[in-house]
C-alpha cells in the first residue's frame, strides 16, 4: 500500500521541466510569427499612407517588444513559475490585479488570438481548397445585436476544427506539443527566410523599387479616416496614424511573453507597388504571385498554413499554465489546476479551447453609407483591438511591477537585473501609455470594450475568492523520472 501511494504521489508531483533552450526559443518565436504579419501590412498601410512609416510602425514595435522582453526577465528569474505574468501582477499588486490579467487572457488576450490565428489559417487554405471561404454557409448570418451577427461558414468550421485538434494534441503531454512546436516552427522560419530571399533577388523590380524606396515618405494611396476627416495627410494625423498602427504590428508580435507562462517547465517593399499593399489581406500571397505567376498563391499559402499552425500550437501550449495557476490559488474552475496523467492541465486547455472556438463564429455586419448590409466581416479585426488595447494595459502594470518590487523586495534574488533599469523599463512604460492613450481616443468602438471586460473581472474576483479553494502549490519532475514511469 505504502509503495502504491508513492507512485500516486509521484504521478502528482506537478510539470515535467522538459523545455530545454531550444524549445523555449520555439515557443518564443512559434507563437509570435503566425499569419498576422502577412495580413496586417494591408491595413497598416491605410493607416499610415507611406512605405517609409510603415517600415516606422514595424521598428517601434521592435523597439517597444525588446524593451519589454529585456524588462520581463527580472520578473521570470525571480518567479519561476507557472502562470508567468499572472504571478508577476499578483507578487508585485495583489491577487486581483493577477486575475484581471488572467481573466483578461482568458476572455479576450490569448483566447482571441488563438481564435483570429484559426481564421487566418481557415483564411490561406481556402487558397487551395476553393471550397473553404469566409462567405460559403453552412448557416447563414443569423443577426444577434447591433452590428454583428452569427454564422458557420466552412473557413470558420476550418477554424474551429484546428483549434479542437490542437487542444487535443496538447492534452497528450509536453513532449508532443514540443514536437509540434519544433517542427513546424522551423519550417516557418525556412519559409519567411525565403520569401526574403526571393523578395530580394528573383521578385526584385527596379520600376517598383523605386516607386517605393524613391520616395518613401510621400504619403499615398487610399487613407483611414480617424474620425472627422483626420488623416495621415497631415503631421498629427500621420502620429494618429502609427499609434493605432500598433495595433496590427504588436498584434504580430504579440505572444513574446508566453514563454513565462511554462517557466514551470523550463529546462516585403521590393516586390509589390505601396498602393497594391494598401489594404492588401494577403500580403505575403501576392508577393510570391508577382514572383512565381499565378503559383505563388499556392506556395506561400502552404508556408503560411504551417506558419498558423505551429503559431496556434504555442498559444494554446502556454496559455492553459496561466488558468493552471489561477485555479491553484482558487481563482478559475477547479479543474484547470489539476494535471492529467501526462502532466498537463488538460481541462484548461479544453476550456481555452471550447472559448477560442466560440470566438471564432461572431459576424461583424457591413453597410453601405446608406446603411444597407452591403457584407459580413468577421470578428478578426475587432480581435486584434480588443487584444491589444487589453494587454498593453497588463504590459505596463506589470513592468511598473519592477520597480514596485525593487522598493518592496530589495534583498530578493535576481539572477538577472532588467537591462538598462530604471530607463529601459521607463521608456517602454511611457512610449506604451501613449499608444495606448491614442487607441482609446480614436478607436473607441473596439478599444473601450477590451476596459469594460477587464472591469468585469473586478466581481467576478469576488465571487471565485469567496466560493473557491485554493490548492497547494505543486513541485516539478524531471523528464528522466517521467520517462522512466511512462508519463511523458
């Protein structure tokens, strides 16, 4: 009896620390790179008017993530835990602020990611299979309210099925949801790296380079209206302009953090004309059909479908270890915080998945200037504000986290001080308020709804503190101790 509860025992000893350097890295870039930088040059571009400050929007975003993942790893070597930025907001503020973060990721930051990177699959497949489109039925629009409606059409049950086939596979342990990571995020890098290359020296075209190089500030073409009349034709409207760009350019390189979520397990200007950019929704097509005539459309969609699936494949991998840390201090559904026999929190996965999937059926409903339905858009774009206005609000609580636990725990470890502190972290947290300050004032319809769902989570708090149990924290194995008794 007693050497049967010491297997018990040690099937229940919490993660498997099986993510060596490489896998980390994986995850990083995986999750990162998805289809969200071939589709939302399109849409920076009318924001922005000119090739030059679309190649701006694109290096404040740079700046602003290296800033933030520099800042990051004092928190991470401090905390090296499941949950990641959840324990950050919690060690650092307390409990609630940890689950407003949590809550948010759940609702919105990391289940709307995962549901917009589906429709971009969905998106390049029908690429290949004509059958599978945005505007093919299965049901058909059925109005709910306002201005969205709800539907199936085969580019979401596309969605929807990888998202279901994923969660799967990720519920079968660490060392097939790595797997998957590695493979196909290498084959994603070999395929950015040659469309680079491609661009550069077989798509080159001197007439379109120096259309766009030659005068790369000049602002062209069709451009956003902000709101009464305010453009990027002018010098506050082109400021306007790269802000709300931000929102397509941190949504590409959004997921950088989600790394800190399994610490726990821790061992294109040369090619195409700026006008045809402009509004373009699959950048990264055209191209390779300038390239290639005609066959282009078919090779980088297959690149960009592995590019989608491995990038699914890390957010649903790391988002469940936040809802596991939740559950584990009595804030989420129980069962996200136990582990299955493969030690994975298997029922988060399912409920991110089971929220993700319902995000992908909403309709946005488009009308003509006399406000006839003229379309059906998807919540894809909304996604991408909701998403980032909601986490550039947890970005900068959580690096003014730092400095916070530099006055409360000076004397704590840290095995890695944030490069560049205290103006590295200042700089991110000033330069994100200001973003931040311009999406809420411009693009109200969809920034201010990512508030009031993080607000929502202030009695929902209340409810889980009082109704929940919190669990004791668990304690790790290795992968040698999970191999040898068929667990991993």
């Amino acid at each position: 009896m007693a050497e049967a509860a010491a297997v018990t025992q040690t099937k229940a000893t919490g993660f498997i620390r099986g993510l060596g350097l490489l896998d980390s890295t994986m995850i990083v870039a995986g999750s990162m790179i998805g289809s969200g930088i071939f589709i939302v040059s399109g849409g920076i571009s009318k924001q922005v008017g000119a090739p030059g400050w679309l190649l701006v929007v694109w290096i404040v975003t740079g700046l602003l993530t290296i800033m933030a993942a520099l800042s990051y790893g004092e928190l991470a070597a401090m905390m090296p835990k499941a949950g990641g930025q959840y324990v950050y907001l919690r060690e650092a503020f307390s409990p609630m602020w940890g689950f407003l973060y949590g809550w948010t990721l759940f609702l919105v930051i990391q289940t709307g990611t995962i549901a917009a990177v589906a429709v971009g699959f969905a998106r390049y497949l029908g690429v290949l299979v004509p059958a599978v489109g945005e505007d093919k039925y299965l049901i058909a629009p059925k109005h709910v309210f306002g201005n969205y409606a709800i539907s199936l059409s085969t580019a979401q049950l596309v969605g929807v099925l990888l998202i279901v086939l994923l969660t799967f596979m990720n519920t079968r342990g660490l060392k097939l949801g790595k797997l998957v990571q590695n493979t196909f995020t290498t084959a994603k890098l070999a395929a950015l790296f040659g469309l680079i290359v491609l661009g550069i020296f077989v798509g080159w075209n001197s007439g379109v380079v120096h259309a766009n190089f030659g005068n790369l500030w000049s602002v062209r073409g069709t451009l956003d209206d902000f709101g009464g009349g305010l453009t990027a034709a002018t010098a506050f409207g082109l400021f306007v302009g790269v802000c709300v760009a931000q929102t397509g350019s941190l949504f590409s390189a959004d997921a950088w953090n989600n790394i800190t979520f399994t610490a726990g397990e821790v061992k294109d200007l040369t090619t195409l004309p700026f006008e045809k950019i402009q509004g373009a929704d699959r950048v990264a097509t055209d191209t390779m059909n300038v390239i290639f005539s005609g066959r282009g459309a078919t090779v980088m969609a297959v690149a960009i479908m592995v590019s989608t699936f491995g990038c699914n494949n890390g957010l649903i991998l790391a988002g469940a270890r936040a809802y596991y840390a939740m559950a584990r201090d009595g804030l989420f559904f129980k069962s996200s915080g136990r582990l299955n026999d493969k030690h994975v929190p298997a029922w988060g996965l399912v409920i991110q998945g089971i929220w993700a999937a319902v995000l992908v059926l909403p309709r946005t409903i488009k009308h003509d200037a006399a406000g006839h339905i003229t379309g059906y858009g998807n919540l894809y774009g909304n996604l991408l504000d909701y998403v980032i206005s909601a986490a550039l609000i947890f970005y900068i609580l959580t690096i003014a986290g730092i400095f916070r636990l530099r006055q409360t725990r000076p004397n704590a470890e840290r095995p890695y001080k944030a490069f560049g502190y205290p103006l590295v972290p200042f700089l991110y947290i000033i330069g994100a308020a200001v973003i931040l300050i311009v999406l809420f004032v411009y693009q109200t319809a969809t920034t201010w709804p990512g508030l009031i769902i993080v607000l929502t989570g202030i009695p929902v708090y209340f409810v889980w503190k009082k109704l929940g149990t919190p669990m004791p924290e668990e304690g790790s194995i290795s992968e040698a101790a999970a191999q040898a008794k068929g667990e991993y």
